[in-house]
C-alpha cells in the first residue's frame, strides 16, 4: 500500500511552528528575492490571496489584511522535512521524499491491515512531534496515493481508496487535476471526451499510448490499481533523491560511506543530466522498524541537513558534504539498513546564485571542464569508472555561523529556529 | 563537534577511530522530535533552570502532571511546570546545557 504525505501549506505551516502568536493569522512566504508569493495558510487563502501573487503588486493589500510574510527560510523548511521522513520511515524503510513537503511511504501489503488507522497515527505524531498539519492519501498506486491525498483535505486528512465509493470518486475528479496530466494534456482529451478521472479509467489502452504517450498509458494503469511508477523514480523539478535499503544490516562506518558515495554520484549524475544545480543536501540513516516486539532498543532513525555556500552540481562538494552530514548522525553499535541521499532546492545551474567569497568563474571553469570529463567517461566506459577520492572542504557557513547567502535579498527571512544555536527561540 | 572536514574515500584510519562520546545522543532520545530553545526566566532556578540555559524540549514524550514543560500561554510559549488544565503544551523538558560557567 502507498501512503502519499505533504504538509499542509507547508511553508507557511513551518513558519508558524515557533510562533505561538501566529495562530489563526494569515501567513504568506515570498520566493527567493521575495518576488512572488509561493505558500500561504488557509486564513491567507480566505482573504483572497493566491499563490503567484506579485509581492510588490500585492504588498499594500497584505499589510492592510494584516498578512504575515515571510522569505523563504529554506534552512528552516528542509530541517523540518527532515524530521517528517525520520518519523515516516519509523513506518517504512521505503519511504521517498519527492520533494521538500511531500513523500511516499511504501507499506508492506498486509491482511487486515487497517491503513487508515496507521495513516491517523502517521499523522497526530507529526502534529504532536514535528508541530506540523499534514495530509494522507492511502491508495495501493501513486498516481491515486496522490489524488486521495488532495481529497484528504476535504475529509479531516486522511483518505483512503479502499474506504471510498471509486466510481463516484473517480466521475467527480477532473482529469486535469490528475497528477501527471498536465493542462496540455487535458485540452487533448477534452477533445476525446474524456473530462473525469472515472473517463479517463476507461479509456482504452491503446489510445492513451497513441494520444498521451507512455506517462499518460501509465497513469491510466494506476488509476485502475496497477502499479506502472516505479518506487525509485525520484527526480522532479524540486528533488532528486537515491538510497536503497540494504540486503542485510550494515553496522561499519566505512561501508556505508562507499554505498553513500555511490548513491550520491548517481543522484549528482540524474541532476546534472537535467542540468540543475543544489542548495540543501540531506542525508538519511536508518536500522529496521521491528514490528514484532515492542523492543525499539536496536532502532535508530536521523537525518541531516546541510546548506552549500552557493548551489553545486559539483561532486566532490556535494559528496564532501554528504559524507560530513553522515558523520555526524553515525551511531555505533546499530544495524543499519538503509541509507538515503536528497539533493534539495534545485535550481538552473546557469541561473544558481553564485559565492561571493570563492573566485567562482576560474573555479567554475575547472569544476565544470572536471564534471563533463568525468560525465564523458562514465558514459563510455560505464557509471562509477571514475568516481570521486578527494578531499574537498564544503562551508556550510561563514566564520559568525550565519550561512553565505545574503546576497539574495530576504528582508522578511525568519531565524533558523532549529539549526543555528544563535537563533534558537527564547522562552521565559 | 567536528568543524574539520574528514571525507571522501576511505582514509587508512577511517572505521577505526574511536571518537569521544556524542552529546546529541545523550541529550536526545528522539531526534525528529527534539527542539531546542534558550531559558531567559528568572523564576524556576528552584527547578535548576537559570537565565542562559540551553533547554533540550521533546515533543514525542506525552504531558505529564509536574513534569517541566513548554507551555503555551498567550501567543507565548512560556516554560513551567505541567498542570492539569495546562494549554497546548510543545514539549517536556528533557536537558539542559549551561555553558560559559567559567
């Protein structure tokens, strides 16, 4: 069974964590450079704001609906992530963050498993725990994991396929609001006649290849229960992310160190051929969920989070990175059985903003020249004939601790509550 | 913690080295659900808690009656003691760090 998770209007939710006084109030969270509105909560909603709001075109009337806004504090949004997949994969080692609020969690298909009950369990304790709202869609295939998820927040968070009436369901979704149906897509068949989800359900094979391509055949699969997506299909435009879980428990740090590398080269491969650079590396680490026992003395379940200096598409810094986040939540003495790279807020490498305190375009130019050879290589002679053994120091921060981003211009940037020490909330 | 960076493919010594013990694992039980926060009151040094303290606050751990918590009160969180009719309350107070005793 696949369980699709996302926060609810994450952003703004993330914000609100250590804001007790924010309750109820409209909150809306700008891009970088604090040009568009990206994310607001359902009180911003309800006054009217939507989501693409040009900041300045719209300023006057936030200040005077008295709308909070905020830049967007991606150190803050990708650490509270990163708590949510620690506690999904307390459920399931194959859990996949597909992007910076939203991951599958793949359970095992038991016999009277009562889904729904995990799904509500799933669902208070990152309430309770992490302070986060979020909503489950419960379906035995992603694309409709997906849609029960977009219901669930019509039906108190939590929806699951094998509880609803399908038909009716599936008659009162639009087919453009399908995921991977895109509006182009839609307009074509609209043209067919198929304008509903229980249309498209229907609609035979052999045309979806002929008039959707292959993504639109498979989609049709899924909206019938097939599963035709596969599990590690990770990239999108926000995320890329590789990891597996490991035949047996793997217990020294040095094997997992090789396997961290290979999956890192493989992610930075899978970004590069798209041609995105990355700000926010995480690193995921974790034993096996003993179901059986109430035992929970052999598990361990962390994570890491590090922001570059400036966005990278540049393997030795990504894997330096990496390996450093995996030192600091390596435990001794656990049985591991999984670990996992995310490569987070992804961005056009040529537009990435760039580090003012390196000599970026001579270095640029030599990462880049080492980069393509390096692609080249592997692709004649097979992935991982050259991979990395360097040495690299990555700054996570400038010498006061505050990260090197202030070029960008984020005036309403709120403090990085849980990962700068000199930002921490202060209670009395 | 470690400001050198030690990476990339296995130096002779990695695996071997003994670190000292970690703080993050005795400070928290559950590391998704581990908050930290700085205390500036001046009205529980009766409990041990003085104005400067690191506060380490777990929010897995369920509300006991008495038990030092975050509270909150007011569009504020405030730290105290746990009662029966106590807000939304954030977390338990599980550590504290004091530094620069010195």
């Amino acid at each position: 069974m696949i369980f699709h998770i996302d926060g609810n209007s994450f952003y703004a939710s993330c914000e609100r964590i250590f804001r007790p006084d924010l309750a109820g109030k409209p909150i809306a969270v700008l891009t970088n450079n604090d040009g568009v509105v990206i994310a607001l909560n359902q009180e911003c909603k309800d006054l009217g704001c939507k989501r693409g709001d040009l900041y300045f075109q719209v300023k006057k009337q936030y200040e005077e609906n008295g709308v909070f806004v905020f830049s967007s504090n991606y150190t803050l949004y990708a650490d509270i992530s990163r708590r949510l997949n620690i506690l999904y994969s307390e459920y399931s080692l194959e859990t996949e963050p597909y992007s910076i609020d939203e991951s599958f969690v793949y359970l095992t298909d038991w016999k009277n498993a009562d889904y729904s009950e995990i799904g509500r369990e799933i669902k208070d304790r990152a309430l309770r725990e992490i302070h986060i709202p979020i909503s489950v869609g419960i379906a035995p295939t992603k694309t409709l994991a997906k849609m029960c998820n977009k219901l669930a927040k019509k039906f108190g968070g939590i929806c699951n396929w094998q509880e609803l009436d399908r038909n009716a369901v599936l008659a009162d979704y639009n087919a453009a609001d399908i995921w991977g149906i895109g509006k182009r897509k839609a307009e074509i068949l609209a043209r067919l006649g198929v304008h509903t989800a229980f249309d498209l359900a229907n609609f035979p094979l052999d045309k979806a290849k002929k008039y959707l391509s292959i993504t639109g055949f498979r989609t049709v699969q899924e909206l019938n229960g097939i599963q035709a997506l596969d599990r590690n299909e990770l990239n999108n435009k926000q995320n890329i992310g590789t990891g597996r879980s490991f035949a047996h428990g793997v217990t020294g740090f040095s094997e997992l160190e090789t396997a961290l590398a290979e999956y890192t080269q493989l992610a930075v491969e899978r970004m590069r051929a798209e041609g995105s650079a990355c700000r926010i590396v995480s690193v995921y680490l974790m034993t096996a969920h003993n179901y059986i026992t109430e035992d929970r003395s052999g598990e361990y379940f962390n994570a890491a989070t590090a922001e570059l200096p400036s966005s990278s598409s540049y393997l030795p810094d990504i894997l330096a990175a990496a390996i450093r986040l995996m030192r600091s939540i390596f435990r001794d003495g656990y049985e591991y059985r999984k670990i996992m790279i995310n490569l987070i807020a992804l961005e056009d490498e040529a537009k990435a903003q760039p580090d003012l305190f390196c000599d970026n375009e001579a270095s640029d130019k030599k990462n880049k020249a080492v980069m393509s050879a390096c692609d080249c290589i592997n692709a004649k002679y097979g992935r991982g004939c050259i991979h990395p053994g360097t040495r690299n120091l990555t700054k996570e921060t400038k010498a006061d601790g505050k990260k090197a981003d202030w070029i960008m211009d984020r005036k309403m940037l709120s403090p990085e509550y849980t990962t700068n020490i000199n930002d921490v909330p202060v209670v009395h | 913690m470690n400001t050198r960076n030690t990476t990339g493919f296995p130096s002779p010594a990695q695996g071997f080295e003994k670190d000292t013990f970690d703080f993050n694992r005795i400070l928290s039980k559950h590391p998704s659900a581990t908050f930290t926060m700085r205390y500036e009151g001046k009205t529980l040094s009766d409990s041990g808690l003085f104005p400067g303290d690191l506060i380490i606050i777990d929010s897995a751990i369920k509300p006991k009656q008495g038990m030092l918590g975050i509270v909150e009160e007011d569009g504020e969180f405030i730290c105290k003691r746990i009662e029966e009719n106590s807000g939304i309350v954030f977390g338990i107070i599980t550590g504290i760090v004091r530094t620069g005793i010195l």
